[in-house]
C-alpha cells in the first residue's frame, strides 16, 4: 500500500500548476502531474522530482480520462486530493492582444458560439468529467479534498458592483465559465459533505502564466499558496467555500 497522500493536479505541466504539485511534493504528496501532452507531462514530472509521476489526462477526452483514472486505481487503489487546475482562456487571441482587447471581441453580442463551447467544454464540462470519473478513488480516502482553481473575474457578486475593475471584461467565455465553475463547486460541496469529502474554489489572483499571455502581475509561486493551504487543511475544515490568500472569501 503507498503509504504517502496521493494528489492529481490536471495541468500542471506548466504555470501554476506545476508550482502546485512542486508544493504538494515538498510537502511529503505523491502527486500526478496531469498533462494532455504526455512529453511536456514527463519532463515536468521530472523537472519536481521522483515523487512526480506524470499522467496523459486531456480533460476534453472521455477515454483519455477513463484511462487516466484505471491507471490511479491500478497503481494506488485511491486518490486523497484532486486539484482541478486545467483551463484555458480562449482559442484564437492573436499575439500581443491585451486581455481587453480580447474582451471586446468576446461580448455577449458578438463572441462566436464555437468560441464559448471550446472553452467551457475544458473549464467546466472538463471538470465535471473528471470529478465524475476519480470520485471513486476519492471515495477510498477518508477526509479527502477536491480544489476547483478559479477566478475572481468569475464573481457574479462583484461583477455586479459598478466600481468592480474588471466588470468591464466580463462575458461569456472566460469568466463566466468561472461562474459556472463556482456553481458546479457549491453542487459537488452539497453532494459529499455528508461524506466528508471537503470541496472549494479558490482563486489564484492575477498570476503571470500562459493563460494570460504572462500579463499577471504576481508569480506562479504566490498563484499556487492558496490552492495549496486549501488542498492540506483537515478533516474538519470549510466546505463550498470560494477564497483566496490567506482564506479571504470571495462573495459568489
């Protein structure tokens, strides 16, 4: 039996994601870098250190995420987190455009529906796949964790308030798959509490990653804390709570 916490973080080839499972490695996990690249997978993997294990996870897939899931149930009969950080932005932002600009191109008038489904079928269809399908495993774990990496940007609350900043680029790709995200977090949450399996969103704040073309203004190191502490707290720690650092609630 293996005996150290098992994590899976989808995505985490790269950007906050790969921080995260370099924090949860150091902090005694086993964790499973899921990347839909295998190679780009292996080589993170390799880059935290030999308690990575790199695993072919695209999100957009059904058999890749069955086999995923054989592959965890195969090796280590459970799963103890499950850190949902897999997402994209969009599909087609030309180089050097500013998050603004894209926004403009992505209001409710005018954003091609191809567009949206591209991008929700990855952040919040994606992360029901794989709820649905490592559920089991996270059944094995007494207490065990699932993170849903979100955003502020997908406050239905603040974006509501007129002196919001970023109200402005709200829509219906990117932040409002967030939104739907938080929903699908306070749906998992009401599903497990009686079983104990804790379920939060947590946002990363404006982190420089690939997602946003490296325009965030915090590193990755400082993106990966909340998820972090959120991922390790105990068995008698809030459930369907939306925060960030350090455990400040963001209103849904």
């Amino acid at each position: 039996m293996h005996d150290k916490p098992v994590a899976l973080v989808t995505g985490a080839n790269q950007g906050i994601g790969l921080q995260i499972a370099k924090d949860l490695v150091a902090r005694g996990l086993t964790v499973l870098v899921g990347s839909r690249n295998p190679e780009r997978g292996e080589a993170a993997a390799t880059e935290i250190g030999p308690d990575a294990l790199a695993l072919q996870l695209d999100v957009t897939d059904a058999a890749s995420i069955a086999s995923a899931a054989e592959r965890v149930r195969n090796e280590f009969g459970r799963l103890d987190v499950l850190i949902q950080n897999a997402a994209i932005s969009n599909t087609n932002t030309q180089p050097g455009q500013s998050v603004e600009e894209h926004a403009k191109r992505t209001r409710p008038s005018n954003v091609p529906l191809d567009e949206m489904r591209a991008v929700w079928d990855t952040n919040v269809f994606g992360v029901l796949a794989v709820y649905q399908a490592m559920l089991p495993l996270l059944r094995k774990t007494p207490g065990a964790r699932i993170v849903n990496v979100s955003s502020g940007v997908g406050s239905l609350t603040m974006n509501s308030d007129l002196a919001f900043p970023y109200r402005a680029i709200f829509g219906p790709v990117y932040p409002a798959s967030k939104t739907a995200l938080n929903a699908l977090t306070v749906a998992m949450a009401a599903e497990l509490e009686p079983e104990g399996i804790r379920v939060n969103a947590v946002s990363p704040g404006y982190t420089r990653t690939n997602l946003n073309g490296y325009s965030g203004t915090q590193t990755v190191e400082q993106g990966a804390l909340e998820v972090v502490r959120v991922a390790l707290l105990g068995p008698d720690s809030p459930t369907g709570m939306f925060t960030r650092w350090e455990g400040e609630t963001i209103p849904w």
